[in-house]
C-alpha cells in the first residue's frame, strides 16, 4: 500500500471513529435513591427506551448513583457533571417557586394526572418565571398524596403540634409549620438515620418512599388525610451543551417523547411504588386515615395554604391563578380518561 492509500485508509477509519462515537451518545443520568426505587425501576428505563427510540440508537443513556447529594442535583446537570437528573424542586428554595403551585393540597386527581397538568401549566404560564435558567425541563413528576409517618400513635393532629418532623421543603415545609409541627430539614436518603437517632420524630412522605427507605421499622404509623397533605414535584433536567452535542434533530426528537405524556407515565410510576408502600406499611404497621375531627386542624390550614402559594407564585411575575385553571382542567381531563 502507498502512503496515500495508507493516508486515506487512516482518515476513513478516523471518519468511521467519529461516526460510531456519535451514533452511540451515552447520557449519564444521575439517580439519588436506591435502585429499587420506582425512579430506578420504571422511570428511568422508559426514559433511555423513549430516547433511543427516537433518535434511532444514536443516543442512551445510564443511570449512575450518589454523583451529588439530593439537593445539588440541579447544579450538578448545569455544570455538566452529569448528563440528565431528577431534582426534588423543595430542596433549592427561592430558585423554584412556581413549581409549589402543584403541590398545595385540596386538587382532584391521581399523579399521572397531576404531573401532566404540572408539565402543562409550566408549558403554558409557569415558565415564564425562568427558574431552570441553565438547566432543560423534558418533563415533571408529582408523588402520590403525601402521608405523615410517626414513631409514636396520635388520635388526632391536634396531637401532633411540637413534634420533630422532616421537611424536605415546599408545600410539605409550609404544612408542617401550619400545623405547629418543628421542621428537621434533612434530604430523603438521610431519614431513617436521623428518626433512629432520634432527631426526629417523623417524616413526610408517599408510601413508595417509606417503604424503599426501611422507614417502616422506626416509623410504624402513618396516617393519611383525603388528598393527601401535599404532593411533592420533582423534575428530569437535562445540561444544556449534551442536547447541543447530540445535534438539533436528535435533540428536537429526545424532547418530543418525553414532555406532556412521559410526565403523566412517571406519574402513574409513582402511584404504581406507593401502592406498594402502602401495602408494606401494613404488613407490619399502621395506616390510618384521619377524618372529621382528627382530622379538623389541616382542613382549616388547606385554604390558608392555597392563598399563600399563590401569592408567591404570583410574586414570580406569572398568572398564578390562570396556572391554577390549567393544573384544575388538566387534572380533570386526565381524570376523566381512566
């Protein structure tokens, strides 16, 4: 062979590198609880089929652990140091605000339903407000009614005030408070040391959480109020520059798979996880639901609760109350599918 054959044999095999190296794209996608939670289990693998679905193979991803705490999920995408996350919005108060309007207690639906309807209002007015400057939203969760879990029974919540519970922030932050209740703020992988050790004496969470945490253990009452006290919200982020890299066809088609109708699929994940939780609780527990007079002190709290978020959100410079008709309408929309 003549050296430029040799030349041009190298430059093709150079070409062909390039080639492969683009047509096999990996994300890196950061997860923060255990493999065996919902996120890991369902989400995220519907998440890699979806996005090698549409982009024909040339894009996937894999879902790595512990890369960043629990609340540096966001900064962790925006400075590339992982390709895709999900982010809990109540761990970064003050940067996300109007994602609490999905979260206030008192809206009719399943989490399929509410995590569209969240995707749908910050589509139409919410994003107005730019809270995932530097960071892409590709859709939005919302867990399952959130439940109190205690280490000690109550018979009602007036029996709650002065209690030592975790709040991961949010609307559950702004429950507990209304409810008279101390906040130990800590993030979710670090709950069942701190009940244990006694910091704490409860905790917020849907029932999936609850039981992938081994929670049930140290916290064998939990007790529920019709629609929940709160719904947490998270987000899948994805850093800007990989979406650039993947190239604006592959990009556009990543996005288009996910959005609206993924939200409402992760959503339905979780309500799927926090059957099972439920179900664990009482196996070895208590699951209680509060009702009348027990239940007396949240139910004056909801609407105090509902005017304050709204409020803020509107503080962002956004429609709030026009964000609150679209999450209403969607909800019900979606309700009326199943």
């Amino acid at each position: 062979m003549n050296t430029k054959s040799m030349l041009f044999s190298a430059a093709a095999l150079t070409l062909l590198s390039a080639t492969t190296a683009f047509a096999e794209k990996e994300m890196v996608i950061s997860s923060w609880l255990p493999p065996t939670h919902i996120m890991n289990e369902l989400v995220w693998p519907e998440f890699i089929n979806r996005v090698e679905e549409a982009t024909e193979g040339r894009v996937t991803g894999k879902v790595e652990y512990q890369l960043a705490s629990p609340p540096s999920q966001a900064d962790l995408v925006e400075d590339g140091g992982a390709d895709a996350a999900w982010i809990f919005h109540g761990y970064n108060p003050g940067r996300f605000v109007t994602t609490k309007l999905i979260e206030i207690p008192g809206l009719d639906g399943n989490s399929a339903a509410a995590s569209a309807a969240h995707w749908r209002a910050h589509q139409e007015v919410l994003g107005a407000a730019n809270e995932y400057d530097g960071i892409v939203p590709v859709a939005m969760m919302v867990h399952a009614p959130g439940m109190l879990h205690l280490s000690k029974e109550i018979s009602s919540l007036e029996d709650v005030e002065g209690l030592k519970i975790r709040s991961g922030g949010g609307v559950m932050g702004d429950v507990l408070a209304g409810l008279g209740m101390a906040g130990v703020q800590v993030s979710a992988p670090k709950v069942y040391e701190t009940v244990s050790n006694g910091v704490a004496d409860g905790t917020f969470f849907p029932g999936d959480t609850i039981s992938i945490l081994r929670l049930t253990e140290v916290l064998p009452y939990s007790y529920r109020v019709d629609g929940g006290f709160y719904r947490g919200s998270f987000s899948i982020v994805m850093n800007e520059e990989f979406l650039d890299s993947v190239g604006e066809e592959d990009a556009a088609a990543i996005q288009a798979v996910l959005g609206e109708d993924f939200s409402a699929y992760a959503g339905a994940a979780w309500d799927t996880g926090n059957e099972r939780g439920v179900k664990a609780q009482t196996e070895t527990g208590q699951v209680v639901d509060l009702e009348g007079d027990a239940a007396a002190k949240f139910e004056v709290l909801v609407p105090e609760i509902q005017k304050s978020v709204i409020a803020e959100v509107a503080a962002k410079g956004v429609d709030a109350d026009a964000a609150l008709t679209i999450i209403r309408d969607t909800m019900t929309e979606y309700s009326s599918k199943n």
